[in-house]
C-alpha cells in the first residue's frame, strides 16, 4: 500500500481514518496539526508534528490528505490544499468501498466520498472536495472546488454548486437550482430557488 498522511486531528479526521482503513489502498503513516500538542498519538497514528513540518515531512511521504471539515471556516480547506501542492505533494482521490460512484462521474483530486454516498451518471465534482456519508449527488450535478456536501443532504438532477460552499446535512435542493461560491446552507432546508454568492441560508 502507498503512504500518505492526514492534516487535522479533529471529528472529521476520525471519520476520513476509517474511510482510508476501510478502502485499504493507502497505509496512514501518521497526522498532521496546525497546533503545537503533547500527544504522541492521534486514534493510534502517531503525530508527525505541525503544519509548518510538512517539507520536511514529505521527504518521507508524498501523499496527503486534508482530513479537516468544512464549516466555520470556508477557505481553511482551500488554503491547506494550495500549500500542499506548493510543497509538492500528491492529494489522491479516496472512495469508501461502502459507497457508489458511476464510471461516467469526474473527481478531482483531494476529495472524499464517504461511506453510503451515492453519486449518479454524469455528475462532476471538483478538487479537496467532500461528499459526506449517505448524501446523493443526482446525474448532471456539479460541485465546484473545496466545497462540503454534509450528511444525507439531497442534490437533485442539474444542481450547481459553486467554490467554497457548504451544504448542510439532510438538505434538499431542487434539480437545476444553482447555489453560488462561498455560501452555507444549513442543515435542513428545502432549496427551491437560486442562491447568489455570498449568502448564509438557514
């Protein structure tokens, strides 16, 4: 199996560890944090040290993962990936075995689909994307860069997702709706309408 580490040390990181143990195609070395800490070992990988490490840890590995969730903050996710390819470093693709993804659908890399997704004929997601447990991407959907697609949310055929959002968990959007870059759509909703950039729906 390849190498590769994982940024983060939070819930989403626990979620992504097991992902990765599940698929069996790439063998965790150790975890990456942005923070100083006494532990030696997070969920029995042992901490290879702080952000800052990371050229001098990928001497050691060239495969990494951004294993950090998306809510509170919508660029934490894009700026870690910009530095890690800066560094050099190779974000692969990780599928859950768990999941379905047609053969006619486009990844980029550095994203995740996470156990129970579903994602149809034709739809395109874009880079350090994730596509959390039990969510359904429909045919036609697009999902642009560093965008979350939380639990069992719902996106209908032709949906467009736009850079840099968050999709909450259980929320439905209409087929052919068009949510804009930078937006957070809470858990729950009922999306009927285009939502322009910039825009907190909740």
């Amino acid at each position: 199996m390849k190498k590769i580490i994982l940024i983060g040390t939070g819930g989403h990181s626990k979620s992504c560890i097991d992902v990765i143990e599940q698929q069996d195609k790439y063998k965790i070395i150790g975890i990456v944090d942005k923070n100083k800490t006494k532990k030696k070992k997070f969920v029995n990988y042992p901490m290879l040290g702080m952000d800052k490490d990371l050229k001098k840890i990928k001497k050691k590995c060239s495969n990494a993962f951004i294993a950090i969730g998306q809510i509170k903050n919508l660029f934490l996710r894009e700026n870690l990936f910009k530095n890690l390819i800066f560094l050099g470093f190779d974000l692969p693709i990780i599928f859950s075995p768990y999941s379905y993804v047609s053969k006619k659908v486009k990844i980029k890399s550095g994203s995740i689909v996470m156990h129970k997704a579903l994602i149809n004929s034709y739809a395109d997601v874009g880079l350090n994307c994730i596509i959390n447990s039990r969510s359904l991407i429909e045919h036609g959907v697009k999902i642009g860069n560093h965008t979350h697609i939380s639990t069992g949310a719902i996106l209908n055929g032709d949906c467009k997702i736009g850079n840099n959002s968050f999709i909450g968990s259980g929320t439905i959007i209409k087929e052919g709706v068009r949510i804009g870059n930078r937006c957070i759509v809470g858990m729950g909703q009922v999306i009927k309408r285009d939502i322009k950039d910039n825009q907190i729906v909740k």
